[in-house]
C-alpha cells in the first residue's frame, strides 16, 4: 500500500492562516518520512482567493530540506504558464536539493484567469506541454542545445533527471502521456488509466500494470466520527464549491464530479470524504488491499493544524502499526 501526503495549501477566511499552514505541513512531512510514507503531493493554481499553493517547487525543496526518503511530487505543476528554460533550472534545482526525489507532475491547467493573469493563450497548451517536456529532456542532458533560434545551456545537470508525469482527464491526454512522458498522473478515474496502458503497450513500452485501487479523496481519522466530521466538513465544501466555481469558469457549466449538488449530505454519501474510526480504516485498508494508495489530507482547505495533529497522532497509534505494507506502486514508466 503506497501512503500519501497531499496538500493545496488553500486558507479561506474561516479557516487558519496560511503562515500556520505553511509550518504545520513542514512539520507534517518530517513526521510521514520517519513513519515511511511514500511521497506527498503538492498542487498548483493562481489568483484563489483562499491563496491555493501557486508554487510548488518551492514548498517541495522546504520540505525536502526537512525530510530524508519520502519523494515530493508536483501533482500537477502548471507548465504552460511558466518560461520551460526556467522551469528546466528550477526543477533541476529541486532534484539536486531533494536528493533525486522530486517527481515532476506537469499538467495543462484548465482556468481562463489563470491564462489570462500569465499571458498565455488556453488554447495553446497543450502544444506548450509538448514542447516543454521537449526542452526538459535536452536541457537536463547537461549539454548546450539550441532552442526556438536561441543557444541555451541548464545547469546545473540534475543527477538522475526527475521522472516527468503528466496530467489530465481525457484519454487523448492519456495516450498523450504514453508518447512523451515517464508516467500518467491520472484524477482519480481508473476509466482513464486503461487508454494509457494500450498505448503503452502498443508502443512497445513495458506494462505499466493495472490502475492501483484508490483510497478516498480525503480520510480523516476520528475517535469519535459525527464530531470531527461537522469539524471538518465546511473545509470539504470549501473546497468542493472552489472546484465546482473553477469549472464553471472553464467549461460554462459544472464538470466532472463537481458537477452534482455539493451539500452536507451528498458528500458525506459519495464516500470520497470519510471520518472513520482507526478499526474502520484498517478495514478500509483490507479491502483495497497491497496494491493500492491511501491518502491523508490534514490540512485541507485551512483544517486548523491543532485538529489535524490530533488526528495524526491517533493514525499514528493506532492505525498505521497495523497496516500491511508491500512494496509501493511507483511511477509507471511510459
């Protein structure tokens, strides 16, 4: 079973503040690399009002700095709004200063504002997600190398190169992730993991295997689940609404799973949000078994970092002596 941090970083207004949000996932991430976690992954957006994380290389070379094993996955990193020579720099910055654990999740984005505050045309990126990942290659060679006309030379050269994975919901994305990336960062669908996997093997790559089953979005573990949960459930609307807000900007009308009535109740009965006891959990985890990723978002949408060290402490105790570990699904390689 693969362990997983995520965080979006995101501070609305009844929530606590970005600066003890920023500190308190510092600390979080020490303490899942002494547990064994296997990685954590960090998102990106602009102009959110909530200050949604806009820079995750940075947060993922803080925590590096904080922590030994546990890899740092951008998931996704919006390339199309950077500068590639620059985003080349970073990234081999970070793999340097993690020690080769930094996982370069790249993405096309999807918000008309987020373009718009950049620069940059929405309906160019996916050619720029092409031609980036192009650039990363050569420019992680060490080596000069010309690009559009220019004489371009990155270092320093990061040793090994960070795996790029790439992102998106469709299944064009999904073949497109075959052809020119080390692994699909897939939502979580495993209808879109199946296009991914023919085009690996039609192109004669290895078998990236099946899709490993996924735990829920967000699980949070309680003593005493009806209280935590009218705890916590206004950070899981706030970001569900924030969602379902954003693809209403992008597509005219909510998409995806935001594209249902988000209340109290429709959440708490899709299962993708649960407050659990630890023994419900450990069940959890036997029914998803080896081959499968757990996720702990402890600072969702502003938690207070209070509540969420108490739930740490309780997985802690009581939940993760108990899981079975196998060996952690690990980035398909395309």
């Amino acid at each position: 079973m693969e362990l997983v941090m995520t965080y979006d970083m995101r501070a609305p207004d009844f929530g606590a503040p970005a600066r003890e949000l920023y500190a308190a996932a510092l600390d979080h991430v020490q303490w899942a690399d002494a547990l064994g976690f296997d990685s954590v992954g960090l998102g990106e957006h602009h102009s959110s009002p909530d200050g949604y994380n806009p820079s995750p290389l940075p947060l993922a070379c803080a925590m590096g700095g904080r922590t030994r094993n546990i890899r740092l996955r951008t998931s996704v990193l919006l390339a199309p709004l950077y500068d590639p020579i620059k985003l080349a720099e970073d990234a081999a910055v970070a793999q340097l200063a993690t020690g080769g654990r930094l996982l370069l999740g790249i993405g096309g984005g999807y918000r008309p504002a987020e373009f718009e505050m950049f620069g940059c045309r929405l309906e160019d990126r996916w050619r720029e997600i092409g031609e980036t990942i192009e650039l990363l290659r050569l420019a992680w060679t060490g080596e000069p190398f010309e690009w559009r006309g220019r004489r371009c030379h990155v270092t320093p050269k990061p040793e090994p190169a960070p795996p790029i994975l790439l992102g998106g919901g469709t299944p064009a994305a999904a073949r497109r992730a075959a052809h020119i990336a080390d692994g699909w960062f897939p939502p979580l669908d495993p209808r879109l993991w199946q296009p991914y996997r023919d085009e690996c093997l039609a192109l004669g790559k290895p078998d990236p295997g099946a899709y490993p089953r996924q735990g829920p979005i967000f699980l949070w573990v309680s003593k005493a689940p009806d209280k935590d949960w009218e705890r916590v459930v206004p950070h899981v609307l706030h970001q569900l609404r924030s969602y379902s807000e954003w693809t209403v900007e992008a597509y005219g009308k909510p998409a995806g799973p935001y594209a249902v009535d988000i209340t109290e109740e429709t959440v708490r009965s899709s299962n993708a949000y649960q407050v659990l006891t630890p023994e419900e959990v450990l069940a959890l985890a036997e029914t998803l078994g080896d081959e499968s990723v757990l996720y702990l978002s402890p600072l969702l949408a502003g938690i207070d970092p209070r509540l969420a060290s108490g739930m740490l402490d309780l997985y802690e105790r009581e939940v993760h002596p108990h899981l079975r570990r196998g060996v952690s699904p690990r980035p398909p390689a395309a």
